[in-house]
C-alpha cells in the first residue's frame, strides 16, 4: 500500500493507493502544514482501518511550490521512507494536477501563483498510449503562458478570477474550469502515478530526493544585515 503526500500549495492532501484509492483527505492548510499533516495522515490510517505497517511506499508531491510547505511534505514522506525502509517516488506537482483531467485528451496546461506577475506552469498531453510532457515546470508572465497555449487547451490549477477572465475572453467557457470544486487538487492522482512508478521500478533516492524549486526562497534579512547591504 502506497501512501502519497502533497502539501506544495495551501491546499494538501494525503491518500492511500493499492490498485485502486482506498481513503483520500484534502484541506487547506493554509500555512500550517507542519502542524496538520501527520494528523491528517494518521486520521486516514485510522479511518481505513490501516497502518503504517501496512505500508509498501511512499509518494511525495515535489514540486513547484511553496518554499515550506514543500519542506515540510517531502521531509515527512523521507522520514517515513527511511524509517521503514520502503521505496519513495517524487512526482512533479503540475504532472498530477494535468493526469486529473488526461481523459479529456486535451493539451493541458496546469497554472499557479508565483508572486504579483508570474505563474508556474507547464503543459501536457494524453494520448491512448501515453501521458506526455510538451512543457517542463517553468516560470512564465499569464500572457506568455496563453500565447504559447494551443486553442483547445485546457486550464487547470488555483487561479486568480482576473486570470479565469483573460482564459474565458481568449478561449472561451471551453478553456477554463468554471466550478471551484472541478479545480481542487486531488492527492489520488498523485498516489495513482507513483504506484505506477513503483510497479515499474522506477523509484527515487530517498538521500537525494530534492524539492523542485523554480525560485530560490525570500530571505527575510535582520536590521544589521539590512544595514550592511545598503
């Protein structure tokens, strides 16, 4: 049994995946991730009827995110790794969000914050056959996320309402998500891709295992520090 774990935005979920999602939890944790997790993780064991020696693997969500929230889901799931010694697998954030909707076979392009003017994003395809990766997570400005975005994309992720308004204008009702509960992260997807991993051996390096940031994180510097750097 497989437990996944995604705390890369204020929204996180944790789940458990043996052939098929047997319990799944999201909130938002805003930013206390630290906190809530491993409450969350252990009510989900409980209310399955699991534990945590029944687990097989671990899957963690690695980003892009937030800079803690990141830190705190990937050092949990490596705690848990090493612990028990079972094999881990990171899956890229905006891949699980896009494998959400791949059944549309549409490009999909996955769109979340990153400051006042940028966005994270990347770009995906599903075929019969395959899921793809047309674009790496990258930073990018919502305008040359939309330009480089073919005319039946589908968009995806936490946005901001001015960004579901510039989608709608350029394509249409069509293009965007319009129910909130449609654009929730779920972590089922997420633990659905990492068993496929694990069956195919295709797992990480717990030691090595790093979050994927597209940002180095702000630094809040001291009044000393300040001072000297002026």
């Amino acid at each position: 049994m497989l437990l996944a774990i995604d705390t890369a935005t204020e929204v996180a979920g944790v789940s458990l995946y043996q052939e098929r999602v047997i319990g799944e939890t999201t909130w938002v944790a805003g930013q206390d991730h630290s906190r809530s997790l491993l409450h969350q993780v252990k009510n989900l064991l409980a209310v399955t009827g699991r534990s945590l020696d029944d687990l097989t693997a671990v899957g963690v969500s690695i980003g892009p995110g937030t800079f803690n929230a990141l830190r705190v889901g990937i050092t949990t799931a490596k705690a848990i790794a090493l612990a028990r010694q079972l094999p881990i697998v990171g899956i890229e954030t905006l891949r699980a969000v896009a494998y959400q909707y791949r059944l549309t076979f549409r490009p999909i392009r996955p769109l979340f914050r990153a400051g006042q003017r940028d966005v994270v994003t990347g770009l995906y395809q599903a075929s019969e056959e395959l899921f793809a990766t047309l674009e790496d997570p990258h930073l990018a400005t919502l305008e040359e996320a939309l330009n480089a975005s073919p005319q039946d994309t589908l968009f995806c992720g936490e946005f901001r309402p001015e960004w579901r308004e510039a989608i709608r204008s350029r394509f249409g009702e069509e293009g965007v998500l319009t129910r909130p509960a449609e654009g929730l992260r779920r972590s089922g997807y997420l633990a659905e891709l990492a068993w496929y991993q694990v069956q195919a051996g295709l797992v990480d390096n717990v030691a090595t295992l790093q979050p994927l940031y597209l940002r180095r994180p702000s630094i809040t510097l001291s009044a000393n520090a300040t001072r000297s750097a002026r």
